[in-house]
C-alpha cells in the first residue's frame, strides 16, 4: 500500500507543482537545487519547522524522503522549464532556478484545497525566507528537525 501513496504523492509532475507555487511566491529570489530540495521538504512538512498545517500527513521516517527528493524534485523542476513555468538562470555560484513571467497566472488558476494549502505554505516559507535570508532559514529549519545537510549539499560530502 505505501508503494501505491508514494506513486500518487511523490512524482516530478507533483513536486515540478510545488517549486512553481514556491517559486513564484519567491519572487524575484533564484534558488539553487539544493534549495529548492529544502523547500520542498519543508513546504510538505511546514508543521514541523513551525508552519501552517503540512500538506502531507506526518508519517515515520519522513526524514528518509530526502533520499529519494532531490532525483524527484530535480525531474519535476526540467518538467516545469519545458511547460515555461520555471527558468533555469546562471548566477555567481552556478545554476538556479525562477518563476517564469508565465508563472504567476497558472498559480493563480490552481483552486483545489490541495493547491489553496500549498499557497498557503509556500506564502509562509517566502515569507520566513525573506526574514532570515536563506541561510537563516536553513539554519531554522536545522534547528527545528536536525541537520541533514548532506541531502541538499552540492556534492561536498567526503569522497564526492
């Protein structure tokens, strides 16, 4: 049964939605994959870095999605730029990722209660992000749940 959940609540096509809604609620802000890996994780989990209810029920070992997230979340941010939601940008530090122009319109047009909530969370992330800069944020949501740096890292862990 978990297998049928994780098909329906963990695909490219869902997680390439989400960077769209926090993406655009960023706006004008970039974020690099391995931000955007940390957004995605705490937008579905807000409630535990003290946010508005999650979207997704709290279940063990939710930790262990970062294992997976960041293929998931790197495929459905590709899916997003061909469908012109989301741009791929160089900056200083490498690549990193914005709303399209197009972007604002199709937020506007997601209604569901699932997509009401993700607004809803995405507007609370955007909003601590611009309070405690990105950093700050990171260090916030390490505080709340633990360091798991090496997820979101750019491949700086030993042997990389």
């Amino acid at each position: 049964m978990s297998e049928s959940i994780s098909d329906l609540y963990h695909t490219p096509l869902e997680a390439g939605i989400r960077a769209v809604v926090v993406l655009e609620h960023l706006r004008p802000i970039t974020a690099d994959l391995s931000e955007v890996v940390l957004y995605d994780h705490v937008v579905v989990h807000a409630s535990d870095v003290g946010g508005p209810m999650s979207l997704h029920a709290a279940v063990s070992g939710r930790k262990g999605e970062l294992l997976v997230r960041r293929g998931i979340v790197e495929a459905g941010l590709d899916l997003m730029r061909r469908c012109h939601l989301l741009e791929k940008v160089a900056d200083d530090e490498g690549f990193a990722w914005r709303a399209s122009e197009e972007a604002a319109s199709y937020v506007e047009l997601l209604e569901s209660p699932y997509s009401e909530d993700l607004k809803a969370c995405a507007g609370w992330l955007a909003g601590q992000v611009r309070e405690l800069s990105k950093a700050g944020f990171k260090s916030m949501v390490v505080g709340h749940i633990g360091e798991w740096t090496e997820s979101f890292g750019h491949g700086t862990s030993p042997g990389a």
